[in-house]
C-alpha cells in the first residue's frame, strides 16, 4: 500500500546515522569561513563574468554603449565646473580649485555608487538567488568590480582635468594606484555589509540617500578641507580625521596635485587608509558570510 | 532490490517549514498613524504572521530514483522543494540531509532579461559551478537542445524578447546541462510544446541514469506518469501518500474528484 514506504524507513537507523553514513550534508548548513572563501575562489569567473552582464544589461539599451563610461564622469565633471567653477567662483583658498574639487567627487562617488548598488545586491536578485546555488557573496563582489571598471574610466578623466588645469604629471602620480586599490577593498567590504542589512531592512534603502550626502558634506568633498582643519580641535577634529571618505579623497589629492594643504600628514593619512580597508574588508566578509543561508528567504 | 543496496540521497526527518511573513498588514493597519502608534507603544507589529507550510514531513530518496511530488495549491510542495535545496530553513527538530548541493529549478527561476539567451547560458553555467573551459563546450548544445534557435537566430536577441515558453526551454536547458546529485523541477516540464517536453522527459531520464536523484513537482499528472515511478502525495503540508506512482496517483485521483 502507499503509505507503508514511511514506516519502512524508520525500520533501519536513524536519519542521522544513515546521513552520516552515506556523506549526506544537513540542507541549509553554513560552510565554514575557509571553505566559503575557496567556494568563492571557485567561482571568480561568475563574478567576473556577471560584472560584465551586468554592464551590458545596463548599458545595452543606449546607442552610445560603454562611450556612457566615459561621459559619465565627464557630465558630471563639466557640471561642476560650471556652478563651482564659473557661477560661484569658489576658491576657498585652495590656488587650484577645480581638481581639486573633481578629485573629491570622483572618489566619494566611487563609493557611493558601490553602496547604492549594494544595498540590492541581495534584494535585487533574488530570482538568481533562488534558482541556482553559489556564494551570495559573488553579488556584492561583482558591484564593486562594475563600479571599479567605471572608476578606471573616471580616473582617466580626471587625470585629463588635472593636467589641463596645470598639474604637472611626477612620479607621486603612482600613489593613485594603492589608493584605489586600497579603497576598492573598503567599497567590497562596503558592499557586503550592506548587502546583508539591505536583504533584511528594506527601509534602509529610503535612508541610504539621506547617510550619503550628510557623509559628503563630512567629507570635505565641496569646499577645501581647511575649513575642518582650522576650526575644529580635539576629539572633533580626530572625528572628522578619522572618516575613511575624507582620508580616501585627501590621498589621491595628495597624488595628483602639487601644493596641496592636506587634512593630516601622509603618513597618518595612509595607516588610516591601510587600517579602514582591513577592517571594512574583513568586518564587512564576515558579516555577509554569517548571513549565506538566510538570503534565498528574501 | 534489497535496501542495503539503495544509496539515499536525500533524507527528511519530521521536517517542518514555517514562513514568515513581514508586512502583510491591512490597508487600516499600514496607516501613518498606526506605524508611528506602534513605534511609540512598542507593541510588536500585527504584520508578522507565520504560516506553517510543511509539517512534519519524513521520506528517504535513492540515488537513480525519480520522484513526482503532487497535491492540491497550497500544498507545501514547492515549499518543500526549495528545503531540500537549502534556501529555506527546516525548524528545530527535524532535518533535511542531502548528497552534495541539490538545485533547483523553477519557471520563476529568473536570469538576466537584458541579455541575449547566449551571454545568459554562460552566466548560468558559471553560477552553477563549471569551468570557463567547460561552458565554452557546452553553450552550444544547451542552445541546440533548448530548441531556441528553431525560429532563427534568437539566443543573440535579449531574453525579454523570448516568448515564456522559450525562456521557460532555455532555463531548463541550463539547468539539465550539469550533472547534478540531486535535481528539483519545480513545474518545468509544464511549459513549452509538446516536442519539447518529450526531449526534456528525455533528459531527465538521462540524469537519472547518471546516477541523480531527481524530484519533479507538477500538476500534468502526465508528466509525472511519464518520468516517475515514485510519488509523494502532500496535502496541507502533510505527506499523505508515498509508494508507487500508479498507486498514489490513483488514490490523489479519488480525492480531488470528490
């Protein structure tokens, strides 16, 4: 008779001794840090492969295609000029305003795009996160590495803005590539970390907007960071000093222009750099890893 | 056969799966008025609501064996499929254990639309584990067996441009291009035409031989007559029958025609 198939199978061991016995792993089971991390390893082509579609798929549609990469950037630029550069006359003490300026937007928009994207790298592939099994963690990875490829066309531009506007190019240009480097690892750990917290409180999406431009203004993204510098003291000053956004900005300041007033010295300026991008990468992995088995749920 | 023989691959023990649902309130509840009541007073949201979709469910499937899973709406079964492949969690007390990583595949199983249906196949071996090497020799052969390019060369167009049972052919080719342990089918077959469905019964025959376990929820009683010869029959989260296909599929027949 039908039913009898159920009683059968509690003739034999129990369920676990017979898991056990023929290797069967409990569903649902978080692998460990080590054996997560080497499933990622595994799966460096997706991530690699899902940046790209994802540039497609958001790029397809528009007749100019990847030329949008570098006339991203270069709108976004021209606009400043226009209401710092032409309308406003901003100088604000700093001999040569408008890369300085661009520098600022271009590295706080690096990672603001990254935490834009982020917060729906869970949300916004559930359909993938359901149908196939990989580590979640290739989605925020991805994120990033879509926003670095454009970063690397934002770079260009500015490097072209700083060299018209009378920078000379020094070896100290080098100095950009660790930077990035370093704030990529920052914007991945980023991503994870609100990649979790965005598949679970979808109210922060209505926030994220409102975080991110109270942190631009603490950023010294607009005006020069001299304002800080000179006016606050103490644990204020250490405050602001310790915002990774403003070291970020302040060290690729410091690499593409000469004479340029700095918020501390380099040397602070770069175990800052090297400690947030350990912590927010580290941190951030962690955080994303402890949550895997929860992100199919939605 | 005699069972010391038969290799499981997936076991279920007392299985029970709840849902929680967050925000399904009312429309009086969802005001602004009552959110920001609920905040001030603390009371813990009316908008979690459980729903206790599977319910203790027990059941050992071998390797090689296919099984059809069926019941009325509602009944748990996508529900339990989707326990099986580890992306609902099975509450304290019971356990799903399974060979290696079973995968699912559905018609809701959604991948990039504003990619052509080649880029997707490479996007979806790859998420499912194979080599670049490996994808390179099998993009071509899941296309020809989705039959997607029987009506010109469609797997260059997006795939938002494909009718839902073209799109419906290409995941489940993708899916059925791996060897999998153990395979979930979550209503595929039911889509595409009649040609298709006999290549995709086909195929699921094959991965059986491969020494798969593949488990089919469908409402075609066809389809899993066709595939299975192993049923089980849940009923509001409650497994009501388990034995050979003819003879569930005989008593579910009685019960929905009553």
């Amino acid at each position: 008779m039908a039913q009898t198939t159920v009683v059968e199978s509690y003739t034999g061991p129990s369920a676990k001794e017979l898991a056990r016995k023929y290797g069967l792993g409990a569903a649902g089971r978080l692998p460990s840090l080590l054996e997560y991390t080497r499933q990622l390893w595994a799966y460096r082509h997706f991530i690699w492969e899902f940046a790209g579609a994802k540039v497609s798929a958001a790029l397809g549609n528009t007749r100019l295609g990847m030329v949008w990469q570098v006339l991203t950037p270069l709108f976004n630029a021209g606009v400043y000029y226009v209401i710092f550069g032409v309308l406003l006359n901003t100088k604000g003490g700093v001999h040569n305003f408008i890369p300085y300026l661009c520098t600022g937007v271009f590295i706080f928009g690096y990672t603001q795009s990254v935490v834009q994207a982020g917060i729906q790298a869970i949300s916004g592939n559930l359909g993938l996160i359901r149908a196939l099994h990989f580590p979640r963690a290739s989605l925020p990875l991805s994120i990033t590495l879509v926003e670095a490829r454009n970063m690397i066309a934002s770079i260009a531009v500015l490097m072209g803005i700083v060299l018209l506007t009378g920078e000379p190019i020094n070896l100290q240009w080098l100095l950009l590539v660790p930077a990035l480097l370093l704030q990529t690892i920052f914007n991945a750990g980023f991503a994870m970390l609100v990649g979790r917290l965005g598949s679970k409180l979808h109210d922060l999406r209505q926030l994220i907007p409102f975080i991110m431009r109270v942190w631009m203004y603490g950023s010294a993204v607009l005006y020069p960071v001299t304002r800080f510098t000179e006016h606050l003291h103490g644990w204020k000053l250490n405050l602001v000093l310790a915002n990774p956004m403003l070291v970020y900005i302040e060290l690729m300041r410091h690499a593409l222009m000469e004479n340029v007033k700095l918020a501390a010295s380099p040397t602070l300026l770069w175990t800052e750099a090297v400690i947030w991008a350990v912590v927010m990468g580290i941190g951030g992995y962690a955080y994303f890893w402890r949550g895997e088995k929860g992100y199919g749920r939605g | 056969m005699a069972d010391e023989e038969r290799i499981p691959t997936v076991i279920a023990e007392n299985a029970h799966i709840i849902y929680r649902i967050h925000g399904s309130v009312s429309a009086a509840q969802n005001s602004p008025v009552s959110s920001f009541r609920r905040l001030v007073t603390r009371t813990k949201s009316a908008a979690v609501r459980e729903v206790h979709a599977v319910k203790g469910v027990n059941f050992i499937a071998y390797k090689g064996e296919a099984i059809g899973l069926i019941g009325t709406n509602g009944s748990g079964k996508s529900t339990l499929l989707r326990a099986i492949a580890g992306l609902l969690p099975v509450e304290a007390g019971g356990a799903i254990y399974a060979a290696g990583q079973p995968s699912l595949l559905g018609v809701n199983a959604a991948l990039m639309n504003d990619l052509s249906g080649e880029r997707n196949v490479v996007l979806g071996c790859l998420a499912m584990g194979m080599t670049p090497a490996e994808v390179k020799g099998q993009v071509d052969d899941i296309i020809e067996f989705s039959g997607i390019n029987e009506r010109g060369d469609f797997s260059s167009l997006p795939m938002r441009t494909y009718s839902s049972g073209m799109g419906a052919r290409l995941r489940f080719a993708i899916a059925a291009a791996k060897k999998h342990d153990v395979l979930l089918i979550d209503e595929a077959l039911a889509t595409g035409d009649a040609k298709f469905r006999k290549r995709s019964e086909q195929r699921v025959r094959d991965l059986r031989a491969e020494a798969g376990t593949v488990f089919l929820v469908s409402h075609s009683e066809q389809s899993i007559r066709d595939t299975c010869e192993r049923t089980i029959w849940l009923e509001s989260g409650e497994l009501r029958a388990d034995g050979p296909t003819e003879d569930v599929m005989k008593e579910y027949e009685t019960y929905v025609k009553k």
